[in-house]
C-alpha cells in the first residue's frame, strides 16, 4: 500500500529534544543572526513534551552553558542546588568509610545540581524564542537517503494510529518527511537512527564496541529537617555495596531545592552474574544504613531509568557523514571517571553548529565540509576531558586487584594506564552461563520492606514515571525469536531480560497443563532505557521507538 506523505523542507533538522540538539539548535540560531542569515530549523522530539524523557544525575559543569549563555542565571536558569562540598564513601554490607581523597574529575564545588527535565524545558523557551520550530511528540523513525543511498536528506517520523496488526486504524496519521540539507542526530545513548546508520554508512569502523551503564533515579520528597539541612556536603557518591568490586558502578545522592534529594545507582552492564536484578541492587543500595539516614522519612514522587554511553574517547563513532553530524549522548560524549555529560553533550551540539553555519557559507553538505565539526571538537576542552578517561571503562572492567592497577596509572599518567587503547568486550557478551546456580542462592531485595512510600516495586516505579503507552499499537519492543527466549536463554541464563529491565517489560510465565514457559511482553511499562537492545546476549531484542508521545513523563528528574 502506497502512503502519501507530508514533506517539509528545512535547512537543519535536529533529531532530539535534550541538552545536545537544544544548545545546538540555541547556537545556531544565535550565529545566523549574528550573520544575518534567514534559516529554517526545526527540532522533534519523541517524548510529549520537552523534559519528558530527560533524565540525568545531574551534576552541571557550567562551563558550556556559560559559553552559550552568559546571562543563564538572569534568565532564571532552573537550578535546585549550588554544590558546597563533595562527599565520596565506601560501602561494604553494613558500614560506610568516607575516603579522604576525591579524585580531581569529582571535584564539584561550585557546580549546579540540576533537574534535567526542568532544564531542558527552560533551553527549549529560549531555543523557540530564536525561531527554532520545535515539535514535541514525533519520533524519528527513519533515515532518509538521497539517490545514491549514503547521503543522509532528513528523517521520517513515525506513523500515529496503527493498530496492534500494523495496519491503519480508522484514527491513522502517516508519519511525515522531514528534509533538511543537514541532520543532527541527537538521540541519546543507543539511538535507534544511529544503529540504523552504523549498519548503512559504518560510522564505528576502527572504534571500540559502545558499552554502558544503566541508571536508576528517584526524586524524593524528604521531611524538614533533614540529612542536608546541617550537612555541608551536598553532592555524595558511593562504590562498593551493593556491587562490589567486579561490577562497574555506583551511587549517588544530591540536594534539590524545597527539600528534595536526587538519588540514583548507575550499573556497569558489564556485569556477568546473569541473576543480577538492577532494580533490587538499586532497592538494597537505598537500605544500606548510611543511605537509608539520608532519605529517612522520605517519600518516592517521581522514578526512572535510563542507559549511558560509558566507553569514552575510543568509542566516540565518526561525528560526520554526508547530509548528516552525530552529537550528544549517541556520539558518546560523557566524562565517565567525573560521571558527567551534559555540558559535553552541549559543547558537541554548539561546535556541530558552527560547523552548519561554515557548511551553509560554503553551500556544501558532505562528509568532507561538515568534517569541520570533528576537527572543532578535537581542539576542544570537551575532547580533552573525554580523552583523559578514555581508558577508564576498559579499567573498570576489570576483575580484582588488577582494576585498581590499572585506575591507579591512569590517574598518574592523565588517562594512558598501563598501556593506551585498552580493549573492552561488548555488553551482551559478557553474561556468565548458569551452572547448576538455584535463584535462591542469589541474594536479593526482601519484598517485605516494600512499603508503596519510600521503597516501591517495579509496578509502582512505572507509574511514579508517568509512562503512558496507547495499548493497541503495534508492540515497539520486538522480539525476533521467541524460542530463543524460553528455550536456550531459559536454560543458559534463566532469562535475564525478566531482571535487567527496570519496568518489568518481560516476563516468563508457565502453563500449568503443559507446562510449556512462554514470553509475555509488557510494552506500555517500557521506561525507553534500551537496556534490553544492549544486554541481551542472544541480540534477540530490538528496542524500535514507539509512537510519538508515548512513554515516559518526567518532569523533576
């Protein structure tokens, strides 16, 4: 069946509503009026509004919003804390030690604690003030190319009003066209359109495997007084329990304004024990004692996941095709020893802009001109401080005393360790094969403790993120092999897809009479993580965007 689509034609399209495509959407904007020039850029986003999908630590270096808007606290930026002091702990099962040295990329003094969502909803304001034609609610959900198939010519958004068949329902609305001589892609970490141009154009040839951690985050309303009334230290961080020393990752906890906390735990999924449930070690980390005094009282408002491009300088994809710039989180632009993105991902938007503007100058849109983009950012402060951890994911993945080896040289040599370009495995081939290993044996979360307040289950964290999915869409979570799932993974790995997603999207179910096991899916719980399309061992899982506006809805995370 042959579709008439809408086509709109404008001469830059950014792909993505965060902090990426928006300061490079605002810098833009600003450089065409300084040069009097009459542009046409739009901005879409999958999530309903601006912020809906936006979710971070976060920790704001100031340094890009400083560069982009000088007058950012007069504009009444939405900042919820100044960070006074930094507090780094080990945790073993039941003591924390405060260790006396914090290592110079987590040192935040001086540094905003931010609401992501708020953020972006206020970048967006100014970004439409400039002109920007911002279009919340529409997916990307395809690369479009010109006639020789290389050059990229604009996305197609997603079709509205297809049923659970595919077929067009009576509400239907085809996606439509949108052209530009350049695209910012700006999706976030594992970007669907990305993984769509990996595969066309090879834009990872020669890199290192992209790995990740997902993040798990609450915002919680404490009592007054509390933990950080007295405290000096408002910006903590934790390693150790519940993940020991094998595991990447850790947690943290910030201040937020009228007596809020921001607390979240990132895991390395790198990980091999098959039987780890992200959700439990995110529940068993808030019951460690010194975390459950700071959030004593406290009541979950609002909850969600969400997965980071972790594996530094060496991962980062070719920045510029033809027609087509990558920025932001899905060109791995994040300081993983100093567990901060968003002023990366902002520079990279910014110089991606620059690099538009010298393109339209020069009426030329291919990989050649727009390759004035790579070269800003390797120039950059943002290259610099990607490049001194660019080992730092590889260390950490590193088993026993050999990982503090490693992290240790790092420090000294200023990212190079032992030796540069250390390799890393990718995340679906890491997971350990069961043997003989009962689910009893691996401890977890007591459920007793849930109490639906300040320790909720999966079911309740879906809701506390205003997920909403329409239920008879086709399902965006695709899942090639089902006989994979209930025959080979089942005996392998008992499933891990039913723990490492955070929204109890998959489920394995018996029947009784035949005591065959099948898989449910439960898309509308999906928090949009994409840790499924990464940790899967089998790459039996596609994470595809579903309609736009669907999903998650933040609004303080």
């Amino acid at each position: 069946m042959h579709t008439e689509r809408e086509k709109i034609d404008f001469d830059v399209l950014f792909v993505g509503g965060g902090p990426a495509g928006l300061a490079g959407a605002i810098r833009l904007m600003q450089l065409a009026r300084k040069n009097n020039k009459n542009i046409e850029v739009a901005l879409i986003e999958k999530g309903s509004d601006i912020g809906s999908h936006a979710l971070s630590g976060a920790i704001l270096n100031p340094v890009a919003l400083e560069e982009l808007l000088p007058d950012f606290l007069q504009r009444e930026c939405p900042i919820e804390a100044t960070v006074r002091g930094d507090g780094f702990y080990f945790l073993t099962h039941h003591k924390s030690y405060r260790v006396p040295f914090i290592p110079r990329y987590m040192h935040n003094k001086n540094f905003y604690v931010i609401s992501l969502s708020k953020f972006t909803k206020w970048l967006a304001g100014i970004a439409e003030e400039l002109g920007v034609n911002i279009f919340p609610g529409f997916a990307g959900k395809e690369i479009l190319y010109g006639q020789d198939q290389k050059t990229i010519i604009g996305v197609r958004t997603g079709d509205k009003g297809l049923g659970k068949d595919g077929l067009p329902k009576g509400n239907f609305e085809p996606g439509i066209d949108l052209m530009a001589k350049v695209t910012v892609l700006c999706e976030g970490a594992r970007g669907s359109l990305v993984k769509d141009i990996s595969k066309k154009l090879d834009i990872f040839s020669g890199k290192m495997p992209q790995v990740f951690e997902t993040g798990i985050k609450e915002v919680i309303q404490l009592p007054e007084p509390n933990y950080f009334t007295t405290s000096k230290n408002n910006d903590i961080h934790t390693y150790g329990y519940p993940l020991g020393f094998n595991t990447p990752g850790g947690g943290f906890i910030y201040e937020m304004k009228d007596n809020k906390a921001a607390i979240g735990l990132l895991i390395g999924l790198s990980y091999q024990n098959p039987m780890l449930d992200l959700y439990e070690e995110f529940l068993k980390f808030k019951q460690h004692p010194f975390i459950a005094n700071i959030i004593k009282g406290g009541k979950v408002i609002e909850q969600g996941a969400r997965t980071v491009s972790t594996g530094g300088y060496f991962t980062i994809p070719r920045l510029a095709v033809d027609g087509g710039l990558l920025v932001g989180g899905c060109a791995a632009m994040q300081n993983t020893p100093g567990l901060k993105g968003i002023h990366l991902s902002m520079k990279s938007g910014m110089s991606a802009a620059e690099a538009i503007v010298n393109a339209l100058d020069n009426k030329s849109y291919n990989q050649e001109t727009l390759s004035y983009y790579q070269t800003l950012f390797e120039g950059s402060w943002a290259k610099t401080e990607i490049y001194e951890g660019r080992n730092f994911a590889q260390a950490l993945s590193k088993k026993g005393p050999l990982k503090f080896l490693h992290l240790g040289l790092q420090y000294l040599t200023k990212g190079r360790g032992l030796y540069d370009k250390m390799s890393i495995e990718e995340d679906d081939r890491t997971l350990k094969v069961l043997r003989g290993q009962p689910k009893e044996s691996i401890e977890g979360f007591d459920t007793k403790n849930y109490d639906g307040i300040l320790y909720v289950d999966k079911l309740t964290g879906v809701y506390l993120s205003k997920t909403v999915h329409r239920e008879d869409q086709p399902s965006h979570i695709v899942v090639h092999d089902h006989n994979i799932c209930v025959n080979e993974c089942y005996e392998k790995y008992q499933n891990p897809c039913t723990r490492f997603c955070p929204g109890n999207v998959y489920e394995i179910e018996l029947d009784e009479k035949t005591a065959e096991r099948r898989l449910k899916l439960n898309p509308s719980n999906c928090l949009h993580c994409k840790t499924c399309d990464i940790k899967d061992p089998f790459k039996n899982i596609t994470w595809t965007s579903p309609e736009g506006g669907d999903g998650p809805g933040y609004t303080i995370l």
